[in-house]
C-alpha cells in the first residue's frame, strides 16, 4: 500500500476511536452507589447468577445501579447460538423496581463472567483446558490469555453491543477480558500450585500483557455505554517467585482513558482503609488520570467509612456494595452509612 494510503487509513482509524470516545447522550457513568448483588456463584463453575436486587429492595431509594451478572457457559453454550434470557429477565427485575420506585430509578452494569465459567467449546480452543486448583478444589480454565480465546471473547462483545448497547437501561459495562477466577482482567491464579499448569499450557506474560492491552478494543464496539475496567498491580513471575508490576497497569489505565474519554470508568476491587504498598502506585495513577472511578472492598466486612475516606480522597464516584445483612448478606453496613455515602456520591 502506498505510504500516503497508510497516513489516510492510520487517519481513519484514529477518527473512529475518537468518536468511540464520545459519550452517548442520555447515558453515562453510573454516580452513586451500585448493589453488587450475590456472589456465590462467582468460585464455584455449577451455579448460576440469580440476583433477584435483594439488596435494592432492603434500602429502596438508596443505590444508583445494580450489576446484572451473567456468565459466558449461559450466554454462548454452542458457537455463535446466544441465549440471552438471563439478562434480558434481569433487566425486566430492574424496570420493575423502577416502576415501584420512579423517583430513584437504577441503573444495570452488565458483568459477564468468563474463564472458569466459559462453555466448554471455549475451554477446548488452543489445545484444550487447564485445570487449575481452587483452595481444596480444582476446575478447568480456558486458555484466556490466548488468541483463539480473544477472538471469540470480541465476538461475543460484538453480539451484546448490538443487542445492549442503545439500551437506556444499561450505564455500564464490566471489562472481564482475560479475567480467569473472578471477573477481574489483572487477577490470574498464578500460586506455586497452579504455574506449572499455567506455562505448561501456553500461558507467558506477554501473552497475558497482550491481552490485557487488547481488552481496551474488545469493547469499541460499546459506543454509547460506560466501559468499566478494573485495574490492579500486574502480577510477574520473577525467578519463580510472584512479584507485581505498577508501571505495566498504569500504562493500560492510560490508554484506557485517552481510548474511552468520559466513559471510561478506572475501577479496583481491593480498596481497604489502608491501601497495599503495591496498590500505592496504582492509586496514585487512578487519583492522577480523575473520575469517573470504582471502587469495591477487598472483603464484605471492613471499616466501611475509613474504607469510603480513603477512596473519595482518591477521588471515587461509584462504590460497589456487597450485600448487606439487611438483604442476607454479610457486609456489615448500615442504612444511615449507605444514606451518607448516597448523598456524598450525588453528582
């Protein structure tokens, strides 16, 4: 290709993530507080996200959102045959709640869970699966920091936007690409138990950097929807030993933003009242690049307030809440804290 068709295309495609970029009117960052809803599910591959916004219901008027989990074994079981019920039920709990309550309205985030919860056709991409223990348990994994993996993980994204993505319902969504056990990108299970499995499998940190980088244009095809990404020190193997990496996390967090703009939202889900000296750096670069930023708590059980100081120092505009115990769930938070915090996180 001639040198000046390459400037014109290079041109083009700059333009096109620039209007990516632009928020879509009417929808935007989620302000405020966010039910995380049920989580167990999430570590164990034979249930199902079933959140019926129990939460919401015990403190009616006092959340912004609430996430609609969904896993990829339920959305895409068989190669491009989508079964999309689950959220599409969750959103209809979500316009009924609305209706009970029109004066504050939620809002979903959509949080799909992939790795230990892909379908099996997706586990048996690039050489097959990898099974991987959990404390006294083991399961398969998906090889995710792969290619084959990645293109069919984008695909899916293809299929929700188009389905999702002008859906004024929907404010958000979760950035779960290379995300193995829970639906964190930067998390993967690297203990001296699973690595021999993990790089005998294929897994390098290239590979993995590579994908977290292309996490960023998995989801340019959202174009009018919040994009939530949640970063956390990049985790290294350094002579057989685990080790962490700020200056790789902040560049993905950089480029995150100057792609996303206003609906990129920087997240971390391991805010405690005093940070890790590795998430030190982390903080520093969320606090420097500005809102919108998500918040979540390492544990359901913490000092809710010192935890809420440090994260609005930082600069936060959306916490997610575990289940209280209002609601059946152990988070020990109290109907006068999730008050102030709503008031503190109004827009």
């Amino acid at each position: 290709m001639p040198r000046s068709l390459c400037l014109a295309a290079a041109f083009l495609v700059g333009a096109i993530s620039l209007a990516v970029a632009r928020p879509s009117p009417g929808k935007g960052p989620i302000h405020g507080l966010v039910t995380m809803g049920s989580l167990r599910y999430v570590l164990n591959p034979t249930l199902e996200p079933e959140d019926r916004l129990a939460e919401a219901n015990a403190h009616p008027g006092l959340y912004a959102g609430a996430v609609l989990a969904a896993t990829w074994d339920q959305l895409e079981p068989q190669p491009n045959r989508f079964d999309f019920s689950t959220l599409d039920q969750a959103l209809a709990r979500v316009r009924a709640y609305n209706a009970a309550h029109p004066q504050t309205p939620l809002v979903a985030k959509l949080r799909i869970f992939a790795g230990l919860h892909s379908p099996d056709w997706v586990k048996q991409l690039d050489g097959g699966p990898v099974s991987l223990s959990r404390g006294a348990k083991s399961a398969t994994f998906p090889h995710f920091w792969s290619v084959p993996y990645r293109s069919a993980w984008r695909n899916l994204q293809r299929v929700l936007a188009a389905r999702y993505d002008t859906n004024p319902l929907v404010a958000e969504v979760a950035v779960s690409s290379c995300a193995s056990v829970t639906a964190e990108p930067f998390v993967v299970a690297l203990s001296p138990g699973n690595r021999p499995a993990m790089l005998k499998a294929g897994y390098t940190e290239a590979a993995m950097q590579a994908c977290l980088l292309g996490a960023i244009d998995d989801y340019a095809v959202w174009r009018h929807t919040a994009i939530d990404f949640t970063f956390s020190p990049f985790r290294r193997i350094i002579d057989g030993h685990i080790g962490t990496s700020a200056a790789f996390t902040s560049t993905v967090m950089e480029k995150f933003r100057a792609q996303y703009g206003a609906r990129g939202v920087i997240a971390n889900h391991g805010l405690q009242p005093r940070p890790l000296p590795q998430a030190v750096p982390i903080y520093e670069a969320i606090k420097r690049l500005g809102p919108p930023i998500e918040f979540q708590t390492l544990k359901p059980r913490e000092d809710w307030d010192a935890a809420f100081a440090t994260a609005r120092a930082i600069g936060m505009t959306e916490l997610e809440i575990w289940n209280t115990q209002a609601s059946g769930g152990i988070a020990d938070v109290t109907t006068a804290q999730l008050q102030s915090w709503r008031q503190q996180l109004e827009p």
